[in-house]
C-alpha cells in the first residue's frame, strides 16, 4: 500500500510541475525596428497560447504604433528615438496582418506579417 502512496504522490508532483511550467511559460520577446515606412522585420513567428512581449523601436522621424486586428492589439504611438512595449497572447494558429495605424502609414506599405504557429 505504501508503495502505492508513493507512486501516487510522484505522479501528482510531475503534473503539478508540467502544469506550473505552462502557466508560467515565459513571454516570447519580439523586437520590431519602425522607421518610414517599414517594419523590420517585417514577418514574426510565435507560438499560439504563449505570452508575447512586443517591443516597437522608433527608428524613424515621425511617430508610429503597432496593431493587430485579429488578437485587438494596438499599441499606443511611439515617438521618435524611443521605445513602446505591448503584451498579448495569440489565441489561434495562422497569418495574420499587422500594420501602422498612423494615416497613410498602411497605405504607404507599412505593414507586416504575424504568423502564429
């Protein structure tokens, strides 16, 4: 019986440790270079269910943002020279556009590819 209990006590261990590591799984880090009118890269690839980290550097001369319809991401503007970070989760599998929501910005190419695998 005793080994039984040990056994049982083993196993509970092992999945509360798989269960605490999925809850705590660390935010993918992804950094976007904005500059007129571009993002570079301009194709990221994460992991559907895992915390992304989204940093947009402003390399360019006039203010830019980061948006994602798909996933309601949108980040406020970001001033030149500087940085702004936006946190979301991807909830489903595939391609998805990202863009700057800046007028003009999408028209004149500024967007780019989410693709969530």
């Amino acid at each position: 019986m005793r080994k039984w209990v040990v056994a049982g006590l083993a196993a509970a261990a092992v999945a509360l440790a798989g269960v605490t590591a999925l809850a705590g799984a660390a935010a993918q880090k992804v950094t976007l270079v904005a500059k007129e009118f571009s993002y570079t890269p301009n194709k990221i690839t994460v992991k559907a269910g895992q915390p992304v980290q989204l940093v947009l550097d402003n390399k360019g001369v006039i203010e830019h943002d980061f948006v994602v319809d798909r996933f309601k991401v949108k980040m406020g503007l970001v001033q030149p020279g500087k940085t702004g970070t936006v946190a979301f989760t991807p909830n489903a599998k595939g391609t998805f556009p990202f863009y700057c929501s800046v007028p003009g910005h999408k028209e004149a190419g500024m967007t780019g590819t989410l693709v969530v695998q």
